[in-house]
C-alpha cells in the first residue's frame, strides 16, 4: 500500500526477540493539522531502544518500530503549522513527539518536562495508537519537534545528534559551560562522547573520566584537556574540589564511588545524570556529601531551543561525531542492537540506505 496509508519498519516483536526486527506494514495516526510527515533517509541507533526492546525499562508495547535519532525530507505539512517547514526540506527529529505546549513547562521552553508529554516511540496517543520510531520509512510529528538542519551538517553524523548529543548538550548548556569553566565527563560512549566534543565547542575546560585508561586516546581525540581513569587508587583526591560541573554519561552505576565523584565538585558545584541504568541506581550518604554543598541531580533529553541552538554550534564549530553506519534492514537493524547492547561500537551507529529497504512504490 504505502505512504501515505500505511508506513513500514522494522519491528521487535517481544523481548525474547529483541534482536530479530521483522519487516512490517503499518497506520499511523491520523494525521493532524499541526503534524508533519518526513520520509525517513536515516536514524541514529540509541541505548534507549535497547533498554526499550529488552523491556528493562519496563512494560513494551510490541511490536514497535524503535529509532528517535531521525533525518528525512519532509513529505507534507499541516495547514495550521507555524514554524515555517517546507515540503523537500532536510529535517531531524529527536526523542519527543509532542507535548501539550500549554502548561506551565512548555511556556518555558521546558516541553521536555511536560507532564503529558510523548515520546518518539512506544507513547501512546488518545485514539490508542502507538508511536512508533524511526527505523521505518517514514515518521509522523508535530511540528514543533521537527527541527531544520544546517545544511553543513552530514546525514549520517548529525543523526545520532538528535537525541545523544542534545541529551549531553542540555546539561552542559543549562548550567553555564563555558570559558573558564572546568567541567567532567564520566563514561566515554555513545552519550559521553558528545559530552567531550559540546563541552570543548562551548570553550571549558574538559577532562574525560572513565574506568580505565583504555578510552585514553580516544577522549583527547575527542577534545578533552585531561583524563582520569578512576581504577587508580587515590584517582579522586588530586582533583578534589576543582570541577565545576560533571556530566555522567554512564549506563552503568554498578560500583561506581559516587562520594568519590562528588568530591570533585568545587562548592555549588553540580553532578548532573544523563545517562539511566537499569536497577536500583545510586546509593547516597549523605555525611560522605555534605563537604562541598554539591548538588546531585538529572537531566532528561533537551528542549526545542536546545536542539536548535546544538545544532547551529555543531555547524559553526564543526562538531562531528563519530559513528559507524549500517544499512537499514531486519539484519542491520538486529545487528546494530545487538552490537549497542555489547558496546561495540565508536561510538555510535547510523542505519542508512533507506531508500533501497524502502523503495518508492
């Protein structure tokens, strides 16, 4: 059938098959006067639809089509869109889908924070259709998350942009990265990576924190000022009280010292959480955190106007990430999974190609 009836993807159909996407036709929603629809040209693949596909995160509404890191050209626009999208223009879209746009959060630019607000995939909408993601042939979004891209930015490496690097730009963004700033990144991956390249494009002072010296190169590669690999006995108390601000890109809080973490933090100092491990989380004692008056807190993926505001320095500074691309398809996209699963990968992958697994009928 196709576009415009139907859309079709790549779905995971139940967690015990997480790595097996299987091809699938599908209804969108329908469409609404403020709505955009995008012919997908590729899609960043996030540890988001890992957790997702896996259920660790919880309860799955399979089968879904995964993918929130999306560029495509725009295929048709609302008659009641306001921001100026054109039909044939290059676009992106991240981890949101909608959001009230009314409610205290949204009229302050936090939309992200929108207590009804709906993801890219897995979200559901009032008629009791499922959003689904970007592995697919086409997406359809409100207009207000679907964002211009500067026309110097390449598809393949401003996909994974979209949700990683706007997730690792918000924090370093709200809370005044910058010159004569010295700010952290632990866990250099997917996330941490952008954390290195938009800490060093805003002007800080960037050290990269990690588990050992294994990712050494790579995160002066990268941009970073320092490196320190916290296996090391000690590796905290030459840097006490000196950052301030560290962003935690970790996926991972299994013996990770977060007094040890904190102790970095010059007073006021801020320890801000991006990345989302499954399980229990961190463990907090208070007295081993009260020394420095740090705050500890999170951050979820970014605004509008941060997105807009990342991509323009992505263009201006020539950020560029590094990623691995593999063609769109029930093997790439179960490759591409599983490989993010086992962290193989520097540092992210682009599914591409979408035009021979999704030919124009």
């Amino acid at each position: 059938m196709g576009y415009p009836d139907t859309f079709e993807g790549f779905a995971v159909e139940s967690a015990d098959k997480w790595t097996e996407p299987k091809y699938r036709e599908y209804k969108p929603r329908p469409f609404e006067e403020r709505d955009v629809d995008i012919e997908v040209q590729a899609c960043g693949v996030c540890g988001s639809d890992v957790h997702t596909v896996t259920s660790g995160w919880g309860e799955c509404p399979y089968p879904l089509v995964v993918g929130h890191e999306i560029v495509g050209i725009v295929k048709r626009v609302g008659d009641k869109c306001e921001t100026g999208l054109k039909v044939g223009q290059r676009v992106g879209v991240g981890a949101q889908a909608w959001a009230c746009l009314s409610c205290r959060q949204c009229k302050a630019d936090n939309e992200v924070y929108c207590p009804q607000m709906r993801d890219t995939y897995g979200a559901k909408y009032p008629d009791g259709s499922i959003t689904q993601g970007g592995y697919a042939s086409h997406v359809r979004v409100h207009e207000y998350f679907v964002f211009p891209i500067p026309d110097v930015l390449e598809t393949t490496a401003v996909a994974p942009m979209l949700c990683a690097g706007a997730t690792a730009f918000s924090p370093l963004y709200r809370n005044g990265c910058g010159p004569g700033k010295r700010v952290g990144i632990v866990g250099i991956g997917g996330i941490g990576h952008f954390g290195l390249l938009f800490a060093k494009a805003l002007g800080a002072e960037v050290f990269a924190i990690s588990r050992s010296d294994k990712k050494k190169e790579d995160a002066f590669k990268l941009g970073a000022d320092g490196f320190i690999a916290t296996e090391k006995k000690g590796w905290n108390e030459e840097y006490s009280m000196t950052f301030d601000l560290i962003v935690n890109c970790a996926n991972s809080s299994e013996n990770f010292d977060l007094a040890a973490y904190m102790s970095l933090l010059d007073v006021n100092g801020r320890f801000i959480n991006v990345g989302l491990p499954e399980g229990d989380g961190f463990k907090i004692e208070p007295f081993k955190m009260i020394g420095n008056g740090a705050v500890f807190g999170f951050s979820h993926i970014a605004s509008r106007p941060e997105i807009l505001k990342m991509l323009d320095i992505a263009a201006e500074k020539g950020v560029k990430s590094w990623v691995e691309t593999l063609p769109v398809g029930e093997k790439g996209c179960g490759e591409a999974l599983k490989r993010c699963h086992d962290n193989d990968v520097r540092y992210r992958f682009t599914l591409t190609d979408y035009d021979k697994a999704f030919p124009k009928k």
